[in-house]
C-alpha cells in the first residue's frame, strides 16, 4: 500500500501549525496582528480586540436593573392566577 508524500509547502505549513500551537492566546494575537499587518498592503487593518472589561459601568448596570424591574412589573401586571393550570 503507497501512502501519499506530503509536499515542501505541506511541511512547512504543518510546522508553521505547530509552533503556533505552543503560543499562549495572547502572543497568538500578537503574531496574528503581526501577520494581518504584513500582508494588509494599502487595506486597513481594524484591530476589534476586546480590550479591557470595565467591570464598574455603574451607568450601564442601572439601567440594566431598572429594565429589569420594568420588566417584572409589567410581568405581575399582565399575569392572572386564574389563567393559571386549571384556572
């Protein structure tokens, strides 16, 4: 049985896999970046990273809660223990 020889360029690529899979997530980002912005030409590169969390949005959070507290108001409004099971 013959078993099919991979090409130069398959190695390659295969060994280029390889060392990018010991990399941590973020020297894979990097070496990502580094890539995109290597081959970008005159394109621009958008770097839509996640960035920092900001975990203290008090802003964000509160208006979150009171669109939560609407939501359950309106909830007892509507609801109707009669049109519950066998009402």
């Amino acid at each position: 049985m013959r078993h099919k020889t991979k090409s130069g360029g398959e190695w390659r690529a295969r060994a280029v896999q390889r060392a990018l899979g010991r990399l941590d997530p973020f020297e894979l980002k990097d070496r990502l970046i580094a890539l995109a912005e290597e081959h970008a030409g005159a394109r621009v590169l958008l770097n839509a990273g996640r960035g920092n969390p900001n975990w203290v949005a008090t802003g964000a959070r509160e208006a979150l809660f009171v669109l939560g507290g609407f939501a359950i108001e309106e909830a007892r409004r509507a609801w109707n223990p009669r049109d519950a099971a066998g009402g």
